[in-house]
C-alpha cells in the first residue's frame, strides 16, 4: 500500500479562502526543481519575489492535549471565565 490508511485529525479554515492551502514550491521543500533564472513558466514572477522577500513562509502546528482542553474552551469563549 503506498499510502497507509490514517485516521484524519485536526482541521482546516482557511482564512484567505482557498488560495490559503495552495502552496508553491518553496513551501513544499522544491526549492532545488525550480530554475528561477531559466525558461519562462506560471507564477515565475511571484516566485521570484518570494525569493527577494526571504523564501517561502514557514509553518508550525500544535497538537492539543484532547484529555484536558484548555479551560476557556468551557466557557463557550466568553469573558469572565477561569483565564480572564
């Protein structure tokens, strides 16, 4: 099996909208397959200014504790409750 069968977890919002969980090379770790200077090709222009502004955005994820959600989630995210 090339890809094992996993239980899925988390969640996605986009907040941008669909473009947000489009990603370009950079971001996927292709930097190395993509020749900048070389021919011609789509969204070489936002590449390239990618590359001016820093590369490509980095991501981090966290992965809460589901045995002891954070007390605010019972507060059905009012003020007031046990964290302010």
């Amino acid at each position: 099996m090339l890809f094992p069968a996993t239980k899925p977890s988390g969640s996605v919002s986009p907040i941008g909208g669909i473009g947000d969980l489009l990603r370009p090379p950079g971001e996927l770790g292709w930097s190395r397959g993509v020749d900048l200077h070389g021919r011609g090709f789509l969204r070489r222009d936002a590449l390239l200014t990618q590359a001016a502004d820093g590369g490509p955005r980095r991501f981090a994820g966290a992965v809460g504790n589901t045995e002891e959600p954070h007390p605010v989630l019972g507060t059905g995210g009012r003020r007031g409750g046990p964290d302010g």
